[in-house]
C-alpha cells in the first residue's frame, strides 16, 4: 500500500520510488545497477536520518495528523481487555468522535476516554474526524462521574484538531460542555493519566487533557490554537502556519521544558506510524507505570495535588 | 397577615421595571461639544447624557463598551470596591515574536488602558453581601486570557472561599490568549477548578456576559456560574461566526450567538439592562448567598478592618 507522503518527506519518497524502480529491473542483465541500488540505498537511509531526527514544529504537528498513526482505538484494542464501551450523553445523541469505555490495563480496571479519530474516509465522517460535539463533551463528562463514583482511575487518548464549530454545536452549548469537563475532571478523586497520541487542538483536546501524570508521544502537539488559525489571525495567511507553529511553543519537548507536561515518549524514525505496535506497547508501559505511581494516594490528597498543579501554571511577575 | 389582605396590599403593584430607567437628561452641565452617535439608532447623544445611563443610548437602549472599573463601580455598592491583585503583570514567556511581538502589545495596551492587564478585581459589597467582584476590559488586548487574567480570576475565586463571599464576575473576552501558548490553554482548567471550589463550599457565583464573550473565556469559568445573564446585544460563544460560517458554508441566522437567542437555546437565565443589573445580581444573592457569609461586617467589601 502506498504510503500517506508528507510535504517535507517528498524528497525521500522520490528517493524511495526511485530505489523501488530500480530494484524492479533485471540485475542479472546489468551488473553495475547494483552498485547503484546500494549507494542509492545508503543515500535513502543518510535522507531518512537527517529528514526525522530534527523535525520542525511544523513537521511534527504534520507527523501527528498522519492518517495511518495510530488512533485511539488502536491503543485501546492493543492494550485493554474487557472493553465495555459506554455510548452516548442521556440528553441528545451518542458522539462517535469521543470514544469512553470501562477497561482493563494489564489487570487494571480503568475508565478510558479519549478522541477517536477514523482509519477510512467513511469512519471519519461518522466519528466528524475526531472533533466532538456537544454530546461527544457531556459522554465524556458522564463517563468522568462514572469513574469518580466508583473508584476507577481515568486514562485519557488526546487526538483532535478542536472541538467541532458547527452552527449546531454553537447552539447546543459547545463552550458549556467543555466547561463543566473542566471542573469535573478537576474535581475528579480518582487518578488521571493523560496520554497525548496525536493532535491537542485547544479546548477541544484540554476537555480531557489534563490531570496528575501527562505523557505526550514525541510527534504529538498541544496548542492553544492551530497554526494556520493563528497565521490566520497575524498575518491573514494561512501558509505561514509554520512560523505559527515554532512560536506557539506546541511540541512535546516545549511543553516538558514549559513544566506542563510530566514526559515525553520517544517515537520510530519517521513517526509513530512506521512501527504502530511497539508505539502502542511503550505507550501501554508508560500508562501502567503512572496509574501504579498514583494509586496508593489519598483521594483527597489527589484532588489538592492536582489543584495545585493547576494554580502552578503560568508564568507573570509580581511586584512588591 | 392573612393571605387576601396580602394579595390585596400587592394589586397595583409594578412587577416588572423599565428597560431604560436611568436619569432625566440634564439640561445644564452638559461638556459643550462632547457628542456621541448610537450604532443603533444613528441619534446623536451629548456624552454626559450617556454617561448617565450607564453608557446606555437614552433613545433606544444600546448598550455601549464600559471599562471595566466603570463596569464594577455601576454594580457594586458606592464605595466598596477595593481591587486586589493589582501588582500582577504579564510576562512574555515564549518570546511570541510571530506577527507584532507580544511585549509591545503589552506595553501598548497598559498605556492606552491604565490598567496592568484585562482583568480586574477585588473585594466589595453587592446590596450588602460580601462578594469577589471582577470584569475583564476589552480593550486590553481583546480581554483575552493569559497568565495574568487567569491567576486573577483563580485567586478571586480562592479568596471568596476563604472569606466566605460570594463571586460575581463580568465577563468579556475574545478567548485565550494565543501569545502565552498552552500557558495561556491551561488557564482554563485552572479557572474551571478554581470556580468548582467555590460551588463545593457552598458559595454562589454569578457571571454577566457582555460583548463579546468568546472562545477558552466561554469554554470555561465565564458559564460555571450558578446564574448566567448577559448583557442586551452582548455577542456570545465558543468559536467565532466567522469560523462557524465557514465550517457549514452557509450564512448564519440572523441572531445567532446573540443574548437573546442564548436565552431561546437555554443556555443563559436571562438578558438583562445594565441599569437593572445591580438589583437584579443582588437579589440572586439575597436567595444565595449562605445567612452566616453575609455579616454586617464583611458588608462593608473590607475584611476585619483592612484590606
């Protein structure tokens, strides 16, 4: 299957196609193609390293909409047994872009809930390309009180470019919903562990985006608003997207070094989606790892924690 | 009494108030050539006229920007407002260069605003109840929500748990403030939990919408209020028209995100004229606020004597 070639990666896909045609012909005919094929080999691969080893913001937040990364369900089929998922918001409809179900991490019971963008064209309008609606936000607000009240810590996927801005959604009080997912999954007296996989696009993503262990895959992005909006806003030009990127201070990396998020989890040369199963499994143990760190605590103690986690972030000067 | 004398004692009675039930225009006094036109109804206004209705348009009852101090003086009891946290003020964590650099925004909007960022807030009384009063001003830098604004609002939420106040916060922003990045995103969760706290012990809070409340501001602490009103004409919602009308290209209803049809969609409790605000707020308190929060002595918006 063709691979999703990414702006930058063009380059090293006409390397690479070049490498394929070349294997294609007949060797045995043509003896001196195989020095050929093998410096053209040494080349691909010296391209591969230096094309991923230093990715730009903007390339991350490229590699992080890469349509055959792995998505939420993919994590959730990798790693948890006994999936029950819970649908819909009691009030309006079931959201498909938001994926909650009752699960169990390597014998620990959990709530998950997360983004879930589609692996089709035809999934992805189904599930609206991972923005939720409304209903999507008060599911996953229902499935946070589930959890509280029965003592199951919250693991959460974050994969979305925002929260859905439909007329509809306006209407039915897309801000409002957010809002109480914010005071809810603050007050939560259960541990919550946030997993960024993909794209964190604003209020959208925070909904179900922070908590008391925050790991973000190497690729992913967190931002207060995409680049291109904010290009849009600056500059009336949403091509200068890649300046945006690189001075919202959006990748895994910035936002460790910002102190809003705890670690970073290394990907594949090229992106998670080069090596879907190991990306999955690391993330799986890094999950485990937090819940387990997490789980003796105070339930009290927890919410206070992460309260004051909260109030600790932001950056101002206080004179006198 | 019994209950026909007290039906009869109430006939006659005004149940509800005038929209516009500010000052007769005055005749005298009036600064010569400081004249105002209504975006509304085009009429041409002396500013002191204006200014006396609570920069509400005499004629058809637009209801104009306010600053924020003149927003908090028209609600709080004359006297009582004591501002708090004043001494924050922004940093340019990221260096946000892209576009005008983040610092001389700043530096511009102190200049043109007097105020330290978008926010205000401090101590007061509201018809006699101790509150946590806030408004963030528009004109710095679109109200929107960074450091600063969010620390304000967390601390006024934390204080009036401590003092046993009740909040009450008028609210304008075009959302987050894109220049402090996810410092700026995260403020919404810190407003949120901090609005939470309040609600778990117990005190009311209030919010008013005005023009135009937008984006992370909405999406957070401005509608975790118990009782939400908004301001006549006040814009209000998540993302922007222009965004919705690309997303669904077509062109929006008319009056869509506007106060009024917020109401419609039951999602505010009301719309309500900036000259009714003050009674309309603290009767929402005399029902809310806790018998013992509201003593005589934290009535005076000062704590213990001091400030």
């Amino acid at each position: 299957m063709a691979r999703f070639v990414m702006e930058f990666e063009r380059p090293l896909a006409e390397l690479e196609e070049k490498l394929i045609a070349l294997k294609a012909l007949d060797i045995a005919t043509t003896p001196e193609l195989a020095a050929e094929i093998a410096d053209l080999e040494r080349e691909v691969e010296r391209l591969r390293v230096t094309l991923y080893s230093a990715l730009s913001p903007w390339e991350k937040v490229q590699v992080s909409r890469h349509p055959e990364r792995p998505k939420t369900d993919d994590y959730v089929r990798g790693l948890f047994d006994d999936v029950v998922e819970l649908r819909g918001d009691r009030a309006h409809a079931d959201d498909q872009s938001m994926f909650t179900a009752l699960a169990t991490l390597a014998g620990r019971r959990v709530m998950v809930i997360g983004h879930n963008k589609g692996h089709s064209t035809k999934e992805n309008v189904a599930r609206n390309f991972g923005s939720p609606h409304p209903e999507g936000f008060r599911k996953a607000e229902r499935a946070m009180r589930l959890a509280g009240r029965f003592g199951l810590p919250v693991v959460t996927f974050l994969d979305t470019a925002g929260a859905s801005p439909g007329l509809e959604d306006e209407e039915r009080g897309q801000a409002w919903a957010i809002a109480r997912c914010l005071e809810t999954l603050a007050g939560l007296p259960v541990p919550v562990v946030v997993a960024g996989i993909g794209e964190g696009g604003s209020g959208g993503a925070l909904a179900i985006g922070f908590g008391d262990r925050m790991l973000m895959l190497e690729h992913s992005y967190y931002s207060v608003i995409s680049p291109e909006m904010c290009a849009v806003i600056l500059h009336k030009d949403a091509a200068r997207a890649p300046e945006s990127a690189a001075a919202l201070s959006l990748t895994a990396a910035d936002l460790l070094r910002l102190g809003i998020i705890d670690e970073v989890v290394p990907e594949p040369l090229g992106g998670a989606h080069r090596e879907p199963d190991t990306v999955i499994a690391e993330v799986g143990l890094r999950i485990a790892a937090a819940l387990d760190a997490l789980a003796g605590d105070d339930r009290a103690d927890l919410v206070e924690r992460r309260y004051q986690r909260l109030r600790a972030i932001g950056v101002y000067n206080e004179a006198g | 009494m019994p209950i026909n004398d007290w039906f009869k004692q109430r006939e006659g009675r005004r149940y509800t108030v005038s929209g516009q039930g500010c000052a007769e225009p005055a005749t005298d006094g009036v600064p010569d050539g400081v004249w105002r036109s209504c975006p509304q109804c085009k009429g041409t206004l002396y500013q002191g006229d204006v200014a006396r209705c609570l920069s509400v348009c005499p004629h058809c009852g637009h209801h104009f920007e306010l600053i924020a101090r003149d927003r908090i003086e028209a609600l709080v009891d004359p006297g009582t407002f004591a501002e708090i946290d004043g001494a924050l003020t922004s940093a340019d964590p990221l260096r946000f260069s892209a576009g005008k650099p983040y610092g001389t925004s700043l530096e511009r909007a102190c200049q043109t605003t007097g105020m330290t960022d978008a926010a205000l807030t401090g101590r007061a009384a509201l018809g006699g109840h101790p509150v946590v009063v806030g408004a963030l001003d528009f004109r710095f830098v679109g109200a929107s929500m960074g450091s600063v604004v969010g620390e304000r609002i967390a601390r006024a939420f934390d204080l009036a748990r401590d003092e046993r106040r009740g909040v009450v916060l008028l609210v304008a922003s075009g959302g987050a403030r894109m220049q402090e990045g996810m410092l700026s995103l995260m403020q919404m969760a810190k407003t949120s939990a901090a609005a939470g706290r309040l609600a778990g012990a117990g005190l009311p809070y209030v919010s008013v919408l005005v023009n135009p409340t937008y984006g992370g501001v909405t999406a957070s602490f401005a509608v975790l209020s118990d009782v939400i009103f908004a301001e006549p004409g006040a814009m209000i919602g998540f993302a922007g028209p222009r965004l919705v009308e690309q997303t669904i290209r077509r062109s929006l209803p008319k009056g869509f995100q506007s106060a009024a049809s917020l109401v419609e969609h039951g999602m505010i409790d009301d719309v309500v004229p900036r000259v009714e605000l003050r009674r309309r707020v603290s009767t929402v308190l005399d029902y809310l606020m806790p018998a013992h929060a509201s003593g005589a002595d934290a009535a005076s918006g000062t704590q213990g004597g001091e400030l």
